[in-house]
C-alpha cells in the first residue's frame, strides 16, 4: 500500500519568539508537499521573555498557510523525532486526503469547567457531524494548574501556617471563580468533553510552564489564550487506538481518607487523624520534612492510586495546606495506596504502551506524558525518546509533558492519572499495510 | 574565543535562569567559557571554593572516564555543581545550578549541550545547531 499520508515535526531551538515561531512552521511544512490538515503547536514558557507567545504566533502565521487549524500550548518539555527538549518548540503538521478536522475553544476553564468542556466539544461536533469517516479521534488540552497567590505569603505549593491554610483552603474556590488561579480542573472537564463526544478516542493534556505552576498558555489559530481548552478534532479512515500506562507499582502502605475538604479536592484527614502528620509517619518521614524547598524532590514521587467516581485513579499530591494535602482531581473518600515510582518502571512503562499498537503500522503518534517523569529521569527520559524512534523510526511523532493526562475510547472508558504515558497512533492495519 | 562554537552553546545553556555558571574544564584549566554573557552574578562570591572543589572531582573524572563514568555532582552550601563527562577524556561540561532547582527538566538541556559539544569536537568546523540557518537543520520526518 503507497502512503498518501505526508507528516512533518517542526521545531526551533532558537531564543527570539518571532524567529523561533517561525522556524517551527518552516522545517514543518517544507517537508509536505501539501498544505497541513491540522498543525499541532507547543512550545516551553521561554518564549514569554524573549519576545512573548503573541510574536511567536506571528513568526508561526508568517509561513503557516492561512486557515490551518492550529491547536496548543505552553509545555514543561516535550520529545519527538530529534531529542528531547525541556527549551524550544516543537510541531506536528498533517497532510492527509481522507481526514476532516475541527478545532474548538472554551474559555474560562476554572471558573465554569463544564461550560467551556461543552462549548468546545460543540464545535467540534457541529464541524465534523457532516463527516463520513467512521475514526474519530479528539485531543482535549486544556489550561494546567497556576497556584494562586496568597495575599502576604505569594504562590507556595507548602504552607505551614494554620491559619494561612485555613484562608487559603476556602479561599480556593473563590480564588478558582474570581482569578482563575488554582487547580486546572481538566478531570471535570474531560468528563464532560466524553460525555458530549462519547464516539470519540480522546487524549487528555495540560498546558504548563516550566514545572512551576505559575502561568500557562494555550494557542487557538491565531490567539494566544490563558484558562482555556482547546481542542482537535479528526475524522478519518486511518487506523487510530489510544493507550495509558503507568510504572506505578502499589505498596504495602495503606490509609483510609476519613475527611475531604475544598470540594473534594483537599484530605483533611487519614485514619481519622489530620492527613499530613499521618501521611509523614506512614512513610517514616520526620516531622517537618516537607518544605516548599523539598516538595517537588520528595512527595511527588510517592504517588497515591484513590478512587473517583469508582475508577483507580493514580495521582500525585501538587500542594500542602498546613495538615491537609490538595490533590489535582475531585476523589472520593476511603481506602488508598502508596505506590511507589522507579525509573526503570517508567521506562518499562513506555515499552509495555508500543506494544499495544503492535497490530498498528504507524503514520504518526501523538503523547501526552506527566511533567514528573520529565523532572525524574531527567536527561535519561532519551532512552524513552530511542523506544519512540526504535517504534516509528522514519514516521512523525510527539510527546508533551503536561500536568493531568488520560485517555478515553469507547471501549475502555476514561483513564485520568497522573505520572502516566498517554498515546494516540494513527496507521494502517499491519495485515492490510502487508 | 568569540567565535569559538562550543562558546555559543554555552551561551545557549546560560540563558536559562537557573543555570548560574557552565564551563568546557578540566583538572586545573578552564577549556572554554560562555562568550556572549558572563556567570550569574550568585556564584561570584563562592566561585574560589566551588573551583577548588571542582579540582578535586576532575582527579576522579580524570581516574574513572577510562572506565564508564559519565556523570558527577556534588552539592556545595547552596548550589550544586554538575559534571557532565566527555566520553574516555578528562573533559567535562559543568554547571552551577541552584541546589533546589527543577534539575530533571535542567538536565534534559545540559545534556543536549553534552550532545553538541562532542559533535563539535569530532567535527571542528560544524556550526552549532543555534548558528545553522533553517535549511541546514531537520530533515522530514
């Protein structure tokens, strides 16, 4: 079978916004010798020093073909056909006649995450309710975390005093309402994108900076957005299945949620005692361990596996409020695991997620991965880049590193967690590719 | 030194807000600096004992290359200093970063600087990736 499918990987390590926007579409599209389907667009926090993401679209809009339809955002790092990068930017451009595509926004994420899930999914259905092909695949990425600034203490993922956390924990949802700042919302938000769009395979990706959590940015065509979703639709005959996997494995260490707080996304208590001082005698952690300093070197990688809505959901804890732990997603109370994460695991992680498409001759492949895994295997993540390239070697593909990622099918339902790989590959079936 | 290519991707590496000082080193010389941007202004008052230190660790790389070892670091007050070895050499990049940074998502690009470098060096007259005009770079996918 000849392959009318023409794919391309963009991608700038240049400084400047306008040259480096530029650049990305350039080394896309003078690899296709038709005009994109769709251009798929991320690029790290940098360029808002250097130029700023309205420039960057520029340079993207001074080669991109006018009417290209352009979802993405602001990534903590991504990989794809050359390396791995935590700095630069990075594309996917598609050329396919057998595909329609769609793209869709919804604005104000953290204060209405269901109006915006609904109002972009709808795009997406009016657009492509005309199509004949049966394939239908959507990437939801939507606006990640940004912690909110608390008046006197500023953006802390740790807050020791009671009284600060005690504002500060009912001031999450009003800070969610009013400023947009706190949690991404994007489980509510998928849920709702699902249930508008349940014939669809789904990714799920959040938009990030450099692994700070203090600003994201989405890119709708021509826009440069903040608390957004936005979303690609496609139609197709190609072949297309998605897959999660994790290296998660679960621990003889056990507690039982006893409180929650802030809507469900705070426990308050473990064992019925307050959740923090438990949680640090339970991993034989002293008394005042956790500082902002060491949060990110020490509990995100002590990932917990919970229940919401009666799904396993593995989950990292982003923040602590004094004696209560915020979690990224709405849980349920009752029994949960520690698990525990190795590099190795991660690694295996990925091989065990290329197996699953063994059945699938690959055109390109799309990934959404956690962050963590970034900042855990650090350089060493290229050996994931080498399983990637050993699977697609000469076809296109792209991973991003977000904060809150999943899949959906029709047949497996929603998959959300945290520290896991997120795969969509698009081909031919390898009986019929032969 | 200006013009030196392995300068401008040390130039690249600096411009990253958490990377405080990278060199081109070895036991007792400084091989290349950054050309464009000197070392952020934290490291100028421990520079003397974080090179002493960094004297020592070069008699290891120096020791053990021959054998595998590809990566130090030590932490020192508050900043930790990596060494990112050139394979079977007593050469090594290093970088100063602040002993809390976000060192996973730092280490993806220090290492991608490793990478360049070693091209640079077994190919003098290659242009780094950062001075290549467009059509010099990628290939189709």
């Amino acid at each position: 079978m000849i392959s009318k499918t023409e794919t391309a990987i963009g991608m700038s390590r240049k400084w400047d916004a306008r040259e480096a926007g530029r650049e990305v579409a350039e080394t896309a599209i003078k690899n296709l010798t038709r005009p994109p389907n769709f251009f798929l667009l991320f690029a790290t926090i940098h360029y808002e020093k250097y130029g700023g993401f309205k420039e960057f679209l520029n340079g993207v809009w001074d080669v991109l073909p006018k009417g290209t339809p352009l979802v993405g955002g602001t990534v903590a790092g991504f990989m794809n056909n050359y390396g791995c990068f935590s700095r630069g930017a990075s594309a996917l451009a598609v050329s396919y006649p057998c595909m329609d595509v769609a793209v869709g926004v919804g604005k104000n994420t953290k204060r209405n995450p269901y109006r915006a899930a609904k109002q972009c999914a709808e795009m997406i259905q009016n657009s492509l309710k005309e199509s004949t092909y049966k394939n239908k695949f959507l990437l939801n990425f939507i606006s990640g975390p940004v912690m909110p600034s608390i008046p006197g203490v500023g953006q802390k993922k740790y807050i020791r005093s009671g009284f600060v956390s005690k504002f500060a924990m009912q001031a999450l949802g009003l800070s969610q309402a009013l400023v947009q700042k706190g949690l991404g919302r994007e489980d509510e938000i998928f849920e709702k994108t699902v249930q508008q769009l349940p014939d669809y395979h789904m990714i799920l990706g959040t938009s990030m900076d450099d692994y700070k959590g203090m600003k994201n940015y989405q890119f709708f065509n021509d826009k440069i957005l903040t608390n957004a979703v936005v979303n690609l639709g496609v139609a197709t005959d190609l072949n297309l299945d998605i897959c999660t996997t994790h290296g998660m494995k679960a621990t003889d260490l056990h507690f039982t949620i006893t409180k929650l707080g802030a809507g469900n996304h705070a426990i308050c208590k473990i064992n019925n005692k307050p959740a923090v001082p438990e949680l640090l005698q339970l991993l034989h952690w002293p008394e005042g361990f956790l500082t902002e300093e060491t949060m990110s070197h020490t509990i995100l990688y002590y990932p917990i596996s919970l229940k919401r809505r009666g799904r396993e959901v593995p989950i990292v804890m982003p923040a602590i409020m004094k004696d209560s732990i915020v979690v990224p997603c709405i849980i349920d109370d009752g029994e949960v695991s520690i698990l525990t994460v190795s590099g190795k695991n991660l690694i295996n992680a990925v091989k065990e997620n290329l197996q699953f498409f063994d059945r699938i001759q690959p055109e390109f492949g799309l990934f959404s991965a956690c962050m963590t895994i970034l900042q855990t295997l650090g350089h060493k993540t290229n050996i994931i880049q080498e399983e990637l390239l050993n699977y697609f070697k000469d076809k296109s593909f792209l991973l991003f590193y977000s904060a809150g990622e999943g899949t959906y099918s029709p047949m497996t339902d929603i998959t959300y967690a945290n520290m896991s790989f997120n795969t969509v590959v698009f081909g031919h079936d390898k009986k019929l590719s032969n | 030194m200006r013009d030196d290519p392995i300068a401008h991707v040390l130039d690249d590496l600096m411009r990253l807000d958490d990377i405080y000082a990278c060199i081109v080193a070895r036991r007792n010389m400084i091989s290349v600096m950054p050309s464009s941007e000197g070392f952020k202004p934290e490291v100028n008052q421990i520079w003397d004992v974080i090179k002493r230190a960094m004297d020592d660790v070069f008699t290891v790389i120096g020791e053990y290359s021959g054998a595998g070892l590809s990566e130090m670091e030590f932490r020192l007050q508050d900043y930790e200093v990596l060494f990112y070895v050139f394979p079977d050499t007593e050469n090594a990049l290093v970088a100063i970063v602040p002993a809390l940074a976000n060192k996973g998502l730092l280490e993806v690009e220090i290492e991608n600087a490793r990478r360049e470098i070693l091209k640079i060096m077994n190919n003098p007259t290659q242009k780094p990736n950062s001075q290549k005009k467009d059509d010099e770079v990628y290939v189709t996918a």
